[in-house]
C-alpha cells in the first residue's frame, strides 16, 4: 500500500488512513483522508517558537500554554515534562489523579484514543483532568495525529499497537528536540516492555511506572498506590501466588461472535448468589429462567454485575441451585488449594452441532425439575470494575514484615472474591476501610490484583462506615462544584416571589410569569415526616358551590430554577434523586433550593406547579386542570400533628374542614384502589431513633402508619396518574412514565411450594387483584404475624418497578401491576427525584406554558436518563438500607436480647432467620446450630433441616416458616471485622 | 470512423492479401501499444486502468465481501458500464455474459475460500470509458491486471469452523495478496485465409468474422468462439482459422502474460 502526501496548501497536507474493519464477519476495506497540520503548538510556556504559529479556533481563542517552564525536578535534578503510555493511565489512573504526583504531563492524542476505546470513564476523568488542573498539576492532550512532525505511517506487517507505541515515541523524541534548549527533559512513562525498550534503543528516555515513581523526591508516600499489575517484571518474583491452579483460557472474539450467531453460546450478566458467592446466575433470552453457573472455574473471573458469554456444560453437570450457604470471607481462610477443584477437569468435546440440541433439552429441563442447566462463562465483554471498599484480612497480613508484601483485601461486598494487593503500610491499614481499584485478573491467579487508592477511617467509626456505603452504592456525594452553584439564582435565600403577579416590572425579568395563577387566597398546607425540611407537596380541598370538592395538589417548581441543559440540571440528571441515610441526607439538588427556594415552607409566597380537580362526593373526578401558580402555605403539619388536628373536633376553622374533607376522599381513593387490585405489600422497615444530643443511636422501632400518610400518599397518586396522562397525550412517544410489570409466576414458585407443604395455602399470580386476595387469605389464626411475613417474602418475588419513556414499551406494558393503575409517573417529589424534574417540564410543554427542551423529546436521550434513574434509584435505596443495617448494629451493640424471628429460608448449612423487631435477617450457621454436624439431615422438598440442639440428645426439625425464639447480638467478625448481626437459635 | 465503400473495399482487399497489410503496418501478431496502471483506487482491493493507443479506456476495480458460502453460489460477479451504450444494449450484455461465464468457468472458486463456511465473493466492476474499437480483449487485460493486483484483508480467526462456530476476524491492517488463476481473452479478426490480432475498429469493420480465444493456465481453454464484428461482411469461417488462431494464441499468450505481470 503506498501512502501519499500531498500539501494542500501551506500548512495543511493530506494523507490516507487504511485500515480494514472486522464486523459481523465481513471485512471493510476503510479509507480515511487525513489532514496534517503545522499550527499545532508544544503547548509549554518556555517554548518561544510555538507562540508563532499558533492560530484561533472557531470560538476565536488561542490555545492556552499550560505546561510550566520550571517543571518538576526529579531527584537527580532534573527538570521532566511526563509523556504517558495509554497503559499507564488505563492502570494508574487514581495516580494521575493523586495531587502529590504527576506534574506537567503530556497525553499524546493516539494514546488517549486507545483510552477512549479501552474504557471510556477512565477516558472522562482524564478529561476532566486536563480541564481543570491547569493550575495545580498541568496535564495537556497533545495532537501528535494531525501534526505533521509527528504523524507516522503505518508500515507493512507493522501491527497497530506497535505503530501507535511508535507515534508515542516520535512525539517524546519531538518534544525532546523542540525543548532542548530549554533544559526540559522527555521522560516517556509505559509499562509495555517493548515500547520502552525500543525508546530506549533510540535514545529516548523511558521509565516503567514503577521506576519512574522511585526517581521523585517523594517516592516512599505514592508507592502504595501503584496498581498491581502482572507486569513482566513482577512475573518473574512473583510464585507463591500461582500456584499450580489456572483458570481456563476465554475464547477467541472470533468464536465468541460466531458462538453467538449460531445460537450455541449466549451473553448476559452475572448476579452472584448472595448466599453464595461460587454461584452465579446468568438471564439470557431464549431461557425462562436464569441459569445456573457453579463453582469457581466455570465463573472463571466473572464479578458480580460483569457482562459475560456463557455456554451450556453438558447435561450430565446440570444440577439443583446449591443448597450451601457460602461467603467469600469464611471460604479458603488459609487459602488452601481447593479440594473440589480438579475434579471438574471435564474433556469438553461436544460439538456445536450437539451443543444446540442441548439447548432444546436445557429450556425444556428449566420448566420442570429442580435439575437446572449449567453453564460455564467463556468471555468477558464488559468488566463492572468500579473502586472498591474493603478491609486487610488479619490474617492474610505479616506483622513482622515493614517493607512491601501481598495482602488480601476483603471487601464489603460479599459477593465478590477477596483481592490481592501490595502495599507497604499494611500493619497501618490493619483495621481500616480501604478503597481499593481491581487492574487485572490474569488466569494463573486464584484472586483478582488490585491496589490501594485510599484510607476511609477506621472499621465501625461513623465516618468510614458511611463515606464506605455511599462508595460502595456509587453515590455522588462530592460538594457541589461552583460551575453547578453558579446556577443558583444570584439573590440566594433573599429570593422572592413576587407580590402581585401582574406587576409590569416582574413581568420584564421574567415573562413567564403572565401565565402563573395566583393561588395564595386558597388555604393550602403540608403534610410531611416530622423534621422534613425539603417540602415537596402542599394539598389544599374546597367545598364548591355545586356539592363537589375542589382540590389542588401543589408541587414545588423546581423547574423554575431548574432549565434545561445547565450543569446544574446535569448535576441532578446525574445524581438522579437524593439519598437518605439514617443521620445523613445526600441531596440531588443544591440546599438553597431543596431546603429553601422550592421547599414549600408555611407562610411565606412560593412558587409550585398545581394540579387542581373538581372531586365529586366519591372522588370521583369531574375535571382535571395544570397550572403553574404561586401559593402560600398556611402551615406545615406533622403526620402525627395533621392527625390530632383533624381528630380535634372543637376544631372547625376552614382549613380543618378542609383537612378533613381531604381525609374522606381519600380513602375512597384508597378503597377504589384496592378494588382495582392494587398491593398491599410489606418490607421490615425500622426506623433509627438517634440521642439528639449525641447523636449515638438509641434504639430501633418499627414504622408506624397514620391515616394521614395515606391521605397524602393517596392525593400524590393521584396527581401523578393524572400527570401521566397528560404527558403522554401531548408526548406520546418521550413522556417520561413508571412501570411496574407484573412477576413472572416463576418468581413465586418457591414460595408457593413453601406455603404448599407447610401451611396448605397457595399465591395466585393471574393478576394482581387475585394476588392482593391470595395475600389476605394467607392468614394464620394462631400467628398475626404470619401474614406479613408472606407479604414481606412475596416483596421479594416481585419487578422492581422502573423509569422508561413512553416510546419504549406498548401501551399495554405501561400498567403498574403494584398500584394496579394503567399509566404513572413521578410529578410529586421533584426536589428529591430527577424524573419529577423531567414530568414537571413535559408537563409544562403540555400546557403551553414553555416549550419542552429537545433533550426531552429525544429517544436516545430519554433512554439515558431512565436507565441512570433507575441505577440511582436502586442504588439510593440500597444504601439507605445499609445505613439502617449499620446503625442497628450499633444499637444491638449495647442491647443483646431475645426476640422472636422466623425461618425463611433452610439450607444444607444453616437456615436464615428474619427477626422482624430490628428488620434484621441472619444466617445461623450449621455449626452454632449443633455440636454433631454430621447428624444434621436435610431434606430441600421439606424444606427441613434436622439436627440435634446443643447440649440436647432428642433431634429437632426447623422447617420454613418456623417462629422461633433467637438471641441476637452484634458481633465483629474477626476475619473481616465486619459488625453483623449474630442470631442463635435459643 | 465510418469508411466509403471503395475504402472498404480497399482495406479488405490489403488484409487478405498474404501476409495481410494491415493499415497501422502491424504484422498479423502484433499488438497494439497499451499502458496499464494498477492499484489506483485506495477504497478498492484491487484496480486497474488501461489505455490503447487508440484511445480506448478502461477502469477496473475489485472489492471483495464475505459470504456464507451455502447462501451464495456464484463467488464472481462482473458488471460491465461502457460509455454511450445502455446497460441492455446487445454489446454490453455480451461482453458481460461472455465475462461472468469465462471467469466462473476458469477460476477455481475453491480458491477463494476463508474457512469450511465462509469465502470471498468477488466484485468486479468494469467502465469502459471510451471505445474505438471491441473492447473484450481490453477488458480481459484490465480485469487480469486488477485481479493481479489485488489485496484481501487476512484472515486471523481459524480456518476450520465447522464444528466449532467462529465468525471470521481479519486483520485490522494487513493485506494478503490474491491467489488465483487469472483468464484473459484475445479477439482475432478473420480476413480471408489470414487470422490477425488486436484488430483496429477500422479492421474489424471489414474482418469477415471474429474468434474469441481464452488462455487460462498456461493453455488455451474454453470458450471459444467466434465473435461478429460487424453486420455487413460477417460470414462463416473455416476450421483452418480456428486452429490457426489456436496456434497464433499459443505463442502470443505467454509474451502477453508476461509483459502484463512485468
């Protein structure tokens, strides 16, 4: 192939680009022109010969000169600008990103390209590293592609990383040759050998990343954090940790593309067993059920969440869902070789040809028997590495040593294995929450590498232990940046609205305002939590002239403050709600609007978003009117203090009468709810008392419902089906809506099978009507707590409702099976809630009051949203849950008791307990159960596990559902010095 | 150049006379001058352009796609464009036919094979861009140069996926050359007792008929045939002519060959 150069004019040359794209099979022949340009400047303020040829870009600015001219010395004295590898920030990226490292450094543009495609978060910090440390550690992108000093060809049989590593090298020796005179040395950072011996070879100065970090001053703090790589030169000193044990290779893209399109392998995500954690269960179209992946070498170093290729194991490997209770803490302690390893050396010799028969048999297999398909994982497209929390196992620690040694980290999340680390403070980081970033996973190693990135706190101390949870259910909990700040309006809590809404003056600053209605004559209050501060909702009902009630639900405008496409918006869209934890709030808006501007506080003006309707007696609705508006709330009520206003019968003020009139539809709203099928569903939800004045907690109690939550639940439900189908009218194919599809029977089938055997009730599942019925009629007389139980189990049998644009499912799918309404969305908590954010603005556009931004009318874009939403969404709600769990634990700490808890699950080693008083559930292990383990019986279709008690000669049966009395305690787990909760059966 | 019929019958006259006095004062094997340049559209895998000296052009180009080799049964696909003619005009679905038989014929598909289901389909496409005089045996040459010069992407992934299901995966840069069995085509004109090569158009204006020879690997092979040149003096032909032009293509073809290739 002969490549040309041509000059087009002064300056600019053009060249061809020849590569060839492998996809779906075929081969394209891809041909790209290739412009070269000699403006491109060195970007270094020492340089006085790039100050000639720079030019403007199209926003008429000159490029800015970043990199300083008295750069870092190394510790021989000399001054070094840093040129990365693609590997190194790919690796290193938490380094680069260390305040105490890394000065003045050049990304040369085809090494951030590879980034880019390798992994684009790593590609966006990077970013947002060179755009925001100009000041502090000075990283540029250098355009080594369309200069033409330092663009090279590709030669024959060259491949593409080997000339890529050569365009790296021509740029160090460029940027060595522009600043010679300048006394700056090149100094190119990799960690690919080749690369950096053929730099060397050419006389270029080159450094492994780890021989780099020992030339700065400041060596000794930074070299914890150097990611652990299976490098060539750890390779050689590194035995102890490969031992004889390999996991089996991935296949070739080639297979794994071909496997997929002939139907004999398949793609879906992995979700690690959390009972345990060598179990995995992988969704994959075709199948009715997820199957089942088992032990160690078929998960062959998938992580929970990973995207994955799997292919179905031969029949004779099926088997039932494990029956053991296993964690990756207690699992190989000494890491001993595992015992039923090597038994699964199986020759794998069935064709494709038998493979796609066996297909036919493992779908047929999944909808009888409890035998399920096996599969073993071949590829991994997509790794969900993120940082992780942790802590050092004691045991994995050698407290003699000071210098640096291995050391396993386990982490919080207990479905994923233990990772390996170097450091050298490992006796200081004993008993500390670690964050720690996975880097590789090579196949001679039993546990994934990793490095330190930082120290949280210590174990059990508020800080860490929250800081740790927010990590570990990726919450954004950074102060708000000052570009989102800006956002605010510039009178901060001085703002007001303003008095008369026809005033010409107001009208000037802001023209929309001609179309709010005024509707602070009507006697409008809240209802909320006790203490809440971000009011979203105010209610107000009025009796009309005609018999009928007028009632107005009233949102607060966040939309107001809020436009579209501002970073402030795009702070929110990415936080997408606000996080609740049990001492702490992780707000997605700003404080001054979440607490104040749009919080509707009583008596002062406000401005919200009204959906007023015309009930009659029945709640029936008449008609249904959206408008923005201006209100004044009369009071802000507690539930507990709306609920004695209303029982308060001296009371008959119009705002009282109204309360009550409120009261009174709603429960008919209630009533047609329940009618219609809606759920009745339970969770243990406990709340966290805390000492005010210490904040320590105090003690747990179970949630307590007042007929005024669900006055205003109801109210807000409404509103929102009502939202929903005016969004969808005016947006039939973007209004942002929520689902809640209805659960597969499947999902059910052990529990009902449960219920079967040991209480002769069965759940139906035709429809959720019949399911709210088969729920009321789970009722055991001689236990009230029975009930729940089976509400709170089913819970768990159920879809996680979720977030989508109208677009993407058919009308019909649009139904929430949980409310039992046809549409709905989320209008009423725009404060705490993105989609809110989305409904409110859709809603507007709906009414003409301004015209909807293009982001919400965009498919693709919609899809983002939703899909982050309801990550968040999910995210937030686990987080708060684990804050719960913590700070019971730490009220149980003080308070060890008996309570009464039930068996809802039996394994072959233990069974799981839930003790509804602190809505807490357990493992109670085998071993704490009996003192003769090999006594033990169990049977899975009884769902009994039978053992002789401690200290006791007579057996005993614990079957599912059993009430039985437990201690429990808070324990710390000496391995993992975690605090959980202990149960033991008493 | 349209001819009187005194001049026609002129230059008949020349051409049948032994040796034949053909008007450019070429012997009866000798060939016209021609330049080929190859390799000259980067987005195709393989091109050629042809030029005679008397003004005839020609462009070829080759791409390639791959293909389920149960899906598709024919691996060639010629299609011809001659400027000024229609696409259903008789010549250019002659010369299309002839094309699209001679190559599916001589070339051994197998030798464009990847793994046990997949090969290259090739696609060539011929522009004539101006003719003087029958194009066939300037096509000929063009599609051999292109073909000679062409450049498939190279396959990394296994070549045996019969058991084990893989899609085929090439190299992101490299090339490797095509392997193949090219034909080429010579149209003799027929004068009389003489057979002559090449024929001007203003030679096969007057020729009394045609003969297509193909050569393929290292022999004259099928088809053969004859090829009217023009309506007014084509008459039948006599099988001395045939073996003769046989004869004459036999010593020809290797020199032709070998100046293409140079």
């Amino acid at each position: 192939m002969v490549l040309r150069r041509k000059r087009l004019s002064e300056g600019l040359t053009v060249t061809q680009k020849v590569f060839v794209r492998s996809r779906n099979g075929g081969a394209t022949k891809i041909v790209r022109e290739h412009y070269l340009r000699n403006d491109i400047p060195c970007l270094s303020r020492a340089c006085k010969k790039c100050i000639h040829i720079v030019v403007p870009d199209a926003k008429n600015e000159l490029p800015n000169f970043v990199l300083s001219e008295s750069p870092q010395k190394l510790t021989d004295g000399r001054k070094h600008y840093v040129v990365l590898d693609a590997n190194i920030v790919l690796q290193a990226i938490d380094l680069l990103e260390n305040p105490e490292c890394f000065f003045d450094v050049i990304v040369p543009q085809i090494a951030l390209d590879e980034i880019r495609n390798v992994s684009y978060p790593i590609y966006t910090r990077l970013r947002a590293l060179c755009r925001d440390s100009n000041d502090s550690k000075r990283v540029v992108v250098f355009h080594n592609e369309f200069n033409e000093n330092t663009y090279v060809e590709r030669q024959p049989d060259e491949t593409i990383n080997d000339r890529n590593d050569r365009a790296i090298r021509r740029t160090c020796s460029w940027y060595a040759d522009h600043l010679k005179e300048d006394e700056i040395n090149i100094l190119l950072v990799t960690n690919d050998r080749g690369n950096l011996e053929r730099a060397i070879e050419e006389g270029l100065e080159a450094k492994s990343l780890a021989d780099y970090i020992d030339l700065l001053p400041q060596s000794d703090h930074i070299k914890d954090a150097l990611p652990n790589m299976d490098t060539f030169a750890s390779r050689d000193k590194d035995v102890e940790a490969r031992s004889e044990f390999k996991f089996p290779d991935y296949y070739s893209t080639a297979r794994v593309m071909g496997g997929i399109k002939s139907g004999v392998l398949y793609q879906g995500s992995v979700q690690i067993s959390e009972y345990n954690f060598l179990e995995g269960l992988v969704s994959l179209p075709n199948f009715s059920k997820p199957v089942l992946i088992l032990g160690q070498k078929n998960l062959n170093r998938a992580f929970n969440g990973d995207q994955v290729v799997v292919e179905l194991l031969p029949q004779s490997e099926w088997k039932a869902p494990s029956t053991v209770a296993l964690d990756s803490e207690h699992f190989d302690v000494n890491d001993n070789p595992d015992a039923d390893e090597g038994q699964n050396d199986r020759e794998d010799e069935i064709s494709d040809k038998q493979r796609r028969l066996l297909v036919q048999d493992a779908i047929q297999t999944q909808k009888s028997g409890r035998i399920q398909p096996t599969a073993r994982v071949v590829s991994i497209t997509r790794r969900s590495w993120r940082q992780y929390v942790g802590q050092l196992a004691t045991n994995s620690v050698d407290l003699q040593n000071g210098g640096t040694q291995n050391a396993f980290v386990i982490l919080m999340d207990k479905c994923l294995p233990k990772i390996r680390i170097r450091t050298r403070r490992a006796r200081e980081l004993l008993n500390k929450r670690i964050v720690i970033a996975v880097d590789s996973w090579p196949d001679a190693y039993k546990y994934p590498l990793g490095h330190f990135v930082r120290e949280l706190g210590e174990v059990e101390s508020v800080e860490a232990e929250t800081e740790a949870l927010l990590l570990e259910h990726n919450v954004e909990y950074q102060p708000f940046s000052k570009r989102v700040l800006e956002c605010l309006p510039g009178e901060g809590s001085n703002w007001k609205a303003p008095e008369n809404i026809s005033d010409p003056d107001a009208i000037t600053k802001d023209p929309l305002l001609a179309k709010r209605r005024d509707l602070r004559d009507k006697l409008i209050c809240s209802i909320d939590p006790p203490g809440c501060v971000d009011i979203d909702d105010a209610l107000h009902a009025k009796q009309l002239p005609n018999g009928n009630w007028e009632v107005g639900v009233h949102i607060a405008d966040v939309t107001h403050f809020v436009k579209a496409n501002t970073p402030l918006d795009a702070e929110g869209a990415s936080r997408s709600t606000s996080v609740y934890l049990v001492d702490k709030r992780i707000d997605m808006l700003p404080m001054l609007l979440g607490t104040n501007l749009c919080s509707l506080k009583p008596y002062v003006d406000r401005y919200a978003f009204s959906v007023l309707w015309e009930l009659d007696d029945n709640a029936n609705i008449v008609s249904v009117d959206f408008t923005k508006s201006v209100i004044r709330s009369r009071e802000a009520f507690s539930y507990e203090q709306a609920q004695m206003q209303i029982d308060d019968q001296s009371r008959t003020d119009e705002l009282t009468q109204g309360m009550r009139a409120l009261l009174q539809l709603s429960i008919k709203l209630k009533q047609q709810r329940l009618d219609a099928g809606a759920l009745n569903l339970a969770s243990p939800e406990v709340k966290v008392h805390m000492d005010s004045e210490t904040s320590d907690p105090g003690e747990v109690e179970v949630k307590k419902l007042l007929a005024t939550n669900s006055l205003v639940e109801e109210f807000m439900l409404l509103a929102n089906q009502s939202v929903a189908r005016k969004i969808y009218d005016a947006f039939p194919q973007t209004a942002m809506l929520r689902r809640h599809a209805a659960p597969p029977a499947t999902n059910f089938e052990n529990l009902n099978e449960m219920l079967q055997l040991r209480k002769g009730m069965s759940i139906s599942t035709e429809s959720s009507k019949a399911l709210a019925a088969s729920l009321d009629r789970c009722v055991d007389p001689s236990d009230p707590y029975f009930n729940t139980l089976v509400r709170i189990i089913s819970t768990r049998c159920m879809m996680a409702a979720q977030y989508f644009y109208s677009g993407a499912y058919s009308y019909a799918d649009y139904r929430h099976y949980g409310l039992a309404v046809g549409i709905y969305t989320h209008f009423t908590s725009p404060i705490r809630r993105y989609c809110d954010v989305v409904a409110h603005r859709q809603l507007a556009g709906a009414i003409g009051y301004e015209p909807l931004d293009l982001t919400h009318r965009d498919k693709n874009k919609m899809e983002f949203l939703c899909r982050n939403m309801n990550k968040k969404h999910r995210n937030a709600q686990f987080a708060g849950r684990a804050s719960i769990e913590y700070y019971v634990g730490q009220v149980m700490r003080n308070n060890e008791s008996v309570e009464t808890g039930y068996v809802i699950r039996v394994f072959h080693n233990g069974i799981v307990v839930l003790v509804p008083k602190f809505g807490v559930e357990g493992l109670i292990r085998l071993e704490n159960l009996t003192d003769d383990e090999q006594a033990a019986e169990f049977k899975a279709e009884e769902f009994k596990l039978s053992f002789k008690p401690k200290g006791s000669e007579s057996p005993k049966d614990i079957f599912v559902f059993d009430k039985v009395n437990v201690q429990v305690k808070s324990v710390l787990d000496p391995v993992t010095s975690k605090r959980k909760t202990q149960l033991l059966l008493r | 150049m349209v001819m009187s019929l005194t001049e026609k019958r002129y230059l008949q006259e020349c051409l049948i006379s032994k040796p034949p006095l053909r008007p450019d004062g070429r012997n009866d094997d000798q060939f016209r001058p021609i330049e080929v340049f190859t390799d000259f559209l980067p987005t195709s895998n393989g091109s050629s352009k042809i030029v005679a000296s008397d003004g005839t052009e020609c462009v070829v180009s080759v791409k390639s796609k791959v293909v389920d080799r149960s899906l598709e049964d024919d691996l060639i696909v010629v299609d011809v464009d001659i400027t000024g003619r229609r696409d259903d005009s008789p010549l250019v679905q002659e010369i299309a036919s002839i094309l699209n038989r001679v190559l599916l014929l001589q070339i051994d598909q197998e030798q464009l094979r990847l793994t046990q289901k997949y090969s290259f389909k090739l696609y060539i496409d011929v522009l004539v861009l101006s003719s003087y005089s029958h194009p066939l045996t300037l096509i000929s040459f063009a599609i051999y140069s292109a073909l000679n010069s062409t450049q498939l992407p190279t396959l990394i992934s296994s070549e045996d996926d019969l058991d084990v299901a893989e899609l085929p995966t090439f190299h992101d840069y490299d090339m490797s050359k095509l392997n193949i069995d090219i034909p080429i085509m010579f149209t003799l004109a027929v004068c009389g007792q003489n057979v002559i090569v090449d024929p001007a158009s203003s030679e096969s204006d007057v020729a009394s008929n045609g003969i297509l020879v193909t050569w393929c690997k290292g022999k004259v092979g099928a088809p053969i045939r004859t090829l009217s040149l023009n309506e007014e003096y084509t008459r039948g032909i006599h099988p001395d002519r045939l073996a003769e032009s046989i004869r004459l293509i036999e010593i020809l073809a290797p020199k032709v060959l070998q100046a293409l290739d140079g």
